[in-house]
C-alpha cells in the first residue's frame, strides 16, 4: 500500500545514507482517511448490509487505512458495524449541517444546500461542526457516496449531501458514488442532483429511472453508470446465516409507505392460502426494521396461524439474511427480494409506493431475479425464481470493485 511503501523506502534510505538503524527514522505521517457517507444506524437491515460490505472490503484491501462512515445516527452505526473494519470512525457531520440551518427540515434544496456547501467551505458557518469540516479539509484522501435509496428529492434534507462532491473536486478530493438510487427526483432536486453528480470522479446508480433522469444532463451523463446493488461488493460472501432449520416460507411485510395496512395483510394472507400454505406451516417474518415490519406478525396469528416464527433485526445483524434455496418468499422491501433472490429463492413483491418501491423492485428484477408481481387487485400470480446466472453475483462483485479502482487500486498497483 502507498504509506507502507513509502515508509519502507524512508527506512532503507535512512540505512544506506546515514547508518543509522531503521528505528531511528522518524515515523512517516499517518494515512488520510477514506470518507464514506451512507445511512446505516436506524437501523434498516438493507442500509447496515451496505455499509458493513464495503467496511469489509476496504478492511481486507486496506487494513491500516482509517475509514470514517457519516451518517444520520452514528452511535448505533458504531455498534451495529463494530467488527467491520478494524481503525473506523463514525461521525454525523453532513447529516448535521443538512438538519441543523435555518431552513425548514426537507425545505427547498437550494437553501438547505447552499447552507451545506458554505460551511462547507467555511467552519465559521457552523461552528458546532467545525471539527468534523477541519477533518475533511485535512485528514481525507477520497470520499466515496455508498449505495443506498436514503436520498430522494423530496427528502431535501438527506439529498443536500451531495453537495460534497462539487467541494471535494474543488479540493483536488476525489469523489464517487456508487449504487445509488434517487427516485422519485423532478424538478429543482433534480437539477441540483444533476449538478453535484457532473462533479464526481464516477457515480453509479441501481435502477433504470435514476440513470435516465441523471443522464438528461450532459455533464451528469458523462460520470454516470448503470450498475448492480452495492451489496453485491464482496459477492453475499458471509451475508447469510445457516440454512438449517429455516422455514420453508417466508415474508418480509412492512408497515411503512402503506395507506391501508389491513388491506396489505390480507393480500399476503390470500397469497398464503393461493399458494396452498397451511395455517399450521412454518413461516418465518422477517424484520428489517424494528417496529415497522413486525405487524404482520400479529394479523397472522390474530387470523390462526401456528406456525410462525419471528426474525428480529437483531438477528439478521448479528448472524446473517435467513434464506436459502427452496424457499418461498413474498417481500414489500427491496433488500430481502435481492438476498433471497440470489440464494435461489422463488418469490413474488408487493409494491407499496409505486415512485419508490415500484423502482426498487425493477432493478432486482433488472439484476437476475424472476420474481412476480402481486398487485393488490389482480389475480395473486404463481412465484416467480430467484436468479438463475450462476456466475452473476461474482460478476456483480468484480464489476463493483472496477468501478471503484480510482479511489481503491487493488495494493499491487499501488506499489507499482
């Protein structure tokens, strides 16, 4: 790696020019960090999942290399992610100078981002951070935006932190994003989208919209690729817990983004009997995030299920996604249909937000799986498969890391 080489070349030169012992050097200044800006810590398991990748990767590329995560909520992030990489920092710096301005929470994004960019640029603006800005003026060697659907335009508040690729090209920073999804963006976020994004060195989306509303521009379609999800980066590798014991069934419903939630649960339950799964089955739930996706548990027990077992978010931190192949799925979140998808799984999604969602599972859909649609007024479909290229999540993981090159050389270049 670059500082190991170099400090390596300080000590030999230190030993032929002045007989001195290679201990007698003086220590060669600490590596710059890489700055990653993502969204794990709510938690919501396809955000952890995202960030705890890449951590992964960059701790087996770069062992020594200190990494810090921004974030929203960078305390449960650090305990979530603790055993990720070995030197990281979590930190809410962006997340505070897009929140804590004086304009309204998701105002307009001119006002939010101009306030971002200022301070920025200058930590007199907002001096409650000004630690956080120095690091990034001084301590910083790239800045990578992971993948993830945190920001949108209408949540103008998280959107604004794009805002540091402009600053970081004006520092000579390096700048990507990858697998990024931004749908629904129209109007003046989009705008501003298209002008932070012509500033990145690269910038990698994971659904079809995104990448043409992107590319409208320019200067944005210059940077701008289509790729897969960000999970994908060391291929699922360890991103599953074991297969025994896990039910045959499996749904992952959430409460969030629904107008009606008791309609919701009576598809899934019409879904169930479609497919002929008794009420005494083995079905697992599966929460993404605490709370939100729970309910479902309730309305089926309430409506005599026996056989059900819960998957707390926990669990799914601590050891792993729960699917395997021969599975049967149904999933409203987008991260399950990806991970059981590519374990084999047959499944069927149902969209809760057509602008949202709907995106979301196109671009599984776009990735390899098969899955079917159930709509909530339309007759329930069989299951679809999962993905059935054997070599495409590797291809995903390879076509991952190349995108990232620029700022992550694999060490042999670097020492070349």
């Amino acid at each position: 790696m670059r500082h190991a080489l170099w400090d390596a070349l300080r000590r030999k030169a230190g030993s032929a020019e002045t007989g001195k012992p290679d201990d007698a050097m003086p220590p060669a200044d600490p590596p710059k960090a890489f700055y990653l800006v993502g969204e794990p810590g709510y938690p919501n398991f396809g955000d952890e999942l995202i960030a705890g990748e890449w951590l992964k990767f960059l701790a087996a590329r770069y062992p020594d290399v200190p990494v810090v995560l921004d974030c929203a909520r960078p305390g449960p992030a650090a305990v979530i992610l603790r055993d990720k990489h070995p030197h990281v920092t979590f930190t809410d710096t962006l997340r505070r100078l897009a929140t804590e301005n004086p304009f309204p929470y998701d105002g307009p994004i001119d006002d939010i981002s101009g306030f971002v960019s200022a301070a920025l640029h200058d930590d007199g603006v907002a001096p409650n951070y000004a630690c956080g800005i120095r690091l990034l003026h001084r301590g910083v060697q790239a800045v990578h935006m992971i993948g993830g659907g945190y920001m949108r335009g209408d949540w103008t508040s998280n959107l604004s932190r794009l805002s540091i690729g402009p600053w970081a090209r004006e520092q000579g920073i390096p700048a990507v994003g990858t697998g990024i999804g931004l749908m629904p963006i129209s109007g003046e976020s989009l705008r501003y989208a298209q002008r932070c994004v012509a500033a990145f060195q690269s910038f990698t989306v994971r659904d079809v919209a995104t990448y043409n509303a992107l590319r409208a521009d320019d200067n944005a379609a210059a940077v701008t690729g289509l790729a897969p999800d960000d999970c994908f980066v060391n291929g699922l590798e360890g991103c599953y817990m074991p297969a025994e014991g896990l039910p045959d069934t499996m749904l992952c419903i959430q409460s969030d983004f629904v107008s009606d939630q008791s309609a919701l649960y009576a598809r899934v339950e019409q879904a169930l009997e479609h497919w002929d799964i008794e009420k005494d089955s083995s079905i697992g739930i599966v929460e993404c995030n605490p709370r939100i996706d729970a309910p479902i548990f309730q309305y089926l027990q309430n409506h005599g299920y026996t056989g059900l077992r819960f998957f707390p978010t926990v669990e799914l931190l601590e050891r792993g996604f729960p699917a395997r192949a021969g599975q049967r799925w149904i999933s409203t979140r987008y991260h399950p249909h990806i991970l059981a998808a590519a374990a084999g799984c047959a499944g069927s999604y149902i969209s809760v937000s057509p602008d949202y969602y709907d995106v979301k599972h196109e671009a599984v859909l776009r990735m390899g799986s098969h899955w079917t649609r159930i709509a909530m007024n339309a007759e329930i479909p069989a299951a679809g498969g999962g993905f059935t290229d054997p070599g495409i999540v590797q291809r995903y993981r390879d076509d991952i890391r190349r995108s990232v090159d620029g700022i992550y050389p694999v060490p042999d270049r670097v020492a070349s």
